[in-house]
C-alpha cells in the first residue's frame, strides 16, 4: 500500500473510529498516589466515564461508573465491605462489576452489573486496559525496569488532540530538530513491530536513544546523553474523540534523584513546544517523503489497530 492510499485508509479509520471504539490500549486512569484506600475517583475517559477504586488488599479496580439501576454516577459513592456502592440507592458491587447488593432486599436481576476493565499500577499511575482481557503487557521503559529507577509521575491538562497523533512524535525524527532544534543524531535502520508495540534504537559511541511504542497512546524512551541516563515516558487518555488527558513520568538512575529536575525541565520543554502545534492541528491526508518512512510505518500501525467500544454500563 503506497503512503497516499495508506493516509486515506487512515482517515477513514479515524472517522469511523467511535462506530468501532477506541483503541485496545493501556489508558492511564490516575496518578496512583491519588488513589486512596476506601475513596473512589471518577474519570472522564474512552467517551464514557469510569471509576477506579482499591480493593482490600490494595490493588486498584477500575469499572464503568453508570449504576445500572438508574445512571448514577458511582465515583461519588462509598468503599463498604470491599465493594463499590452507589451513592443513589446503595446498591452495591464487587470487584468482578457484580451487583452484590440492594438494601431493599430485592431479587437482583441477572444483568445488574458493570463494566470491569483489566487494571494494573505500574510507574505511578494506574491503568485499564480497553477490552474484556489485554492483548499485550502494560507499558514499560526500555533500558530499565520499575524499582529500579527514580521517578516523578505528573498529570497534565486535557488537550484537543487524539493520543495517537501525539505519539507520532515519537518516531517523527525530523521534527526533534525542526521543532525542537536537537542535534540530528541519526534515523533507526528500521522499526521492530510486534503485537501492540514498536521499538527503535539508536546508537552511536556519545549516545544512545532507545525509543518504545506501546498500543497507540505511549511512548517511552532511554536517552543516554554525555555519559548520563535518563527515562522518559509520554502517555494518554481518550477523554472523547479529539480531545485527550495525559501523563508523564521522569526518571533517572536510583542515586542520582537530584537530576530528576532536569529531565522534568526538559520534558516540560518538549511538551510546551509540541503543545501549540497538535492543538491546532487539523490531521488529514498528506504527502510524504523518504525521510518520513518511519511515520509512514507507524501510520499503518496505527490502521490496523484493533478497538473496543466499552460498554457505558
């Protein structure tokens, strides 16, 4: 398929993307040191709203946050006994989105229950998984493992523009000089594709930049630069079409925590620079060069994508 085709093909995916759902991708949901024992919180996410809770052993839950008795929002209710329980008529349900529960001793009817995605907690944030069961693992940082970094995890603001086109920078190798005015450091050979990830490298004897796609909504990097490491990590959340949520997460090497101020400065730069340029931009069609064959790989990714659309109960 030639790179125009491929565009077009893409365009109409994208349209059709809230028929079909959205992408089957780990969604950060929160910061994980804001989920507190026996307090849900609410979410605005994958055009719907969920809400994410821990268990009594501590792990976090995450399910559709409409009762399915009438449409109450559950992240305004209460934990009681473990279990998750409506703020309207305490109808109440367990881990699983079973309805466990109703105060007036009524028979609970076999379809009382809510949506309950697959979650995890991993780099400081707290994450569901769009779909019955992943397909692939929760994200990572190439060149380290969780522990065995440290590392700051911040929110930022909702912005008009979807997770994927924002993670496009990540193999978009001209615009870090463009936009960002970096040093042109090289372009990877190719790009290794698996199942819901890509992955490049890029090595030379000053520096190293190993770069990590996951599902459509993260990109995560190791950048070795004078002989220092530092860990990046850029991540999204679908809040309706076009409009998104994100994360970030700065690390360094454990002893060195008081790097982590600059890798965060850095991070904010790159951020404030690309910001003004996805918030306005009107993503279509377009023409590509040789030099674009990266983004032009991860275009086609991103079309054969597989969705879900969550069920809004």
């Amino acid at each position: 398929m030639g790179v125009v085709s491929s565009l077009t093909s893409l365009a109409k995916e994208h349209r059709t993307a809230t028929a079909a759902g959205y992408h089957r991708c780990w969604y950060p949901v929160c910061l994980a040191r804001d989920l507190k024992a026996g307090t849900p919180i609410g979410r605005d996410m994958l055009g719907t709203r969920v809400v994410a809770y821990r268990d009594p052993s501590g792990n976090p839950v995450v399910q559709s946050a409409w009762c399915p008795h009438l449409g109450a929002d559950l992240s305004g209710g209460e934990i009681v006994d473990g279990r998750l329980r409506c703020p309207y008529h305490h109808w109440s349900f367990d881990r699983a989105g079973t309805c466990a529960h109703i105060p007036t001793g009524d028979t609970i009817p076999a379809a009382a229950r809510i949506f309950s995605y697959p979650a995890a907690e991993a780099w400081g944030l707290v994450w569901a998984f769009n779909g019955e069961q992943p397909d692939f693992g929760i994200p990572r940082i190439p060149g380290t493992e969780e522990g065995a970094i440290a590392l700051e995890t911040h929110e930022r603001a909702p912005a008009p523009f979807d997770t994927w086109i924002a993670v496009s920078n990540g193999v978009d190798f001209q615009h870090l000089r463009t936009l960002h005015g970096l040093p042109a450091l090289g372009l990877p050979e190719e790009l290794e594709v698996e199942t819901g990830a890509i992955e490049f490298r890029i090595e030379s004897l000053v520096h190293v930049q190993h770069g990590r796609i996951t599902g459509t909504n993260v990109f995560a990097q190791h950048l070795r630069i004078g002989g220092k490491d530092l860990f990046m990590l850029f991540c999204g959340a679908p809040v309706e079409p076009g409009r998104s949520r994100g994360h970030f997460v700065a690390g360094v090497p454990k002893g060195e925590e008081a790097r982590l101020p600059e890798v965060r400065a850095m991070m904010d730069r790159l951020n404030g620079e690309d910001l003004p340029v996805l918030s306005a931009i009107r993503f279509r069609r377009g023409l590509l060069t040789a030099s674009d064959r990266h983004l032009a790989r991860y275009f086609k990714y991103v079309e054969e994508f597989p969705c879900f659309l969550p069920p809004d109960r």
